[in-house]
C-alpha cells in the first residue's frame, strides 16, 4: 500500500502541475497507478468511502497533503466556494484544479476583487435579495448586481480564486 500511495502522490502532484502524461516515465507512472489504486478499495468500503467518485469541500482551505491523499486513493478532493447569497458558484474541477483555491467560476458566473480585496460576485446562482429587506439587500449587493460576500481573495493569472481572509 505504501508504493502505490507513493506512486498515486506522484501522478497527483504532477496533474496538479500541468505535466503532460506523453513522456514515457510518467505515462508508466500513471498506468502504475490505475493498476494500484485499486488496493484501497477494501479500505474505502470499511470507512463507508467506496462510493465516492468525487469529494467536494467548502467553508475553509483544506490541506494540500490532505486533497494529494485523496486523489492518491482515487477519489479526487476538490475545493469549492460560495454562500448563501452566491450559491456554491466557484469550483475545482478533476481536470482543471489548484490545489489551495477554490477553483474558477462555473459559467456565467463573473468574479471581481475590490479596492480592499474583498470578493464581489455577480450570477444567475446569486439570490435576488433579503426578503422583506430593501435596505439589508443594498448593503451587499449594488445596481448592476454584484454581491460583497464579505470574504477577501486574490485571483491568479490562470483564473483560480484563492479566500485568504473573512
């Protein structure tokens, strides 16, 4: 069980990197590690986890060594953001993911970053306002339908948008 961890952490931290699967080291890696990942099932049945294909979490960062674990034992670990106002409207994708993040908007769904970083969403998942409460709405969402979520971000190069405060 310890090689094919070893192995399947390896192909996890290469995917996570961009690393074409045509070189033959890692295209051997990565059959390797379809082979092995199999080994975990007995365990994954045991704890109740044989029938996840995927792990989706919100509501803090998690570990980087804990989503490589879960991807090692074929079960990939994606992180997601959102809130009540905004839905569950930013994810990692299995073949589009940076581990840390919270992954990049779901179509239609647009991100900006404030003056002071705070996130400001605007989507067709966002709610339509406080109900009853006019003036509740205003203080977090503007004219053209941005919603202040209250939680500070960075957005990188590629897209993927990071909480670093809330």
């Amino acid at each position: 069980l310890k090689e094919a961890l070893e192995i399947g952490l390896r192909v996890s931290h290469a995917d996570e990197a961009g690393v074409s699967g045509a070189t033959s080291d890692l295209a051997a890696l990565r059959h390797r590690h379809e082979q092995t990942v199999g080994l975990f099932s007995p365990i994954l049945q045991k704890v109740g986890l044989d029938q996840l294909r995927v792990v989706i979490i919100g509501g803090a960062t998690v570990a980087p060594e804990i989503v490589h674990f879960f991807r090692a034992i074929g079960t990939p670990m994606l992180e997601a953001y959102g809130s009540t106002e905004v839905m569950l409207n930013v994810f990692n994708r299995v073949d589009d993911f940076k581990t840390g993040t919270a992954g990049k908007p779901l179509p239609g769904v647009e991100l900006h970053l404030a003056e002071d970083g705070e996130v400001l969403c605007r989507g067709p998942l966002n709610f339509s306002g406080y109900f009853k409460d006019p003036e509740k709405t205003a203080e977090v969402m503007d004219s053209d339908g941005w919603v202040a979520t209250g939680d500070i971000g960075t957005i990188d190069d590629d897209g993927f948008l990071r909480i670093v405060d809330r």
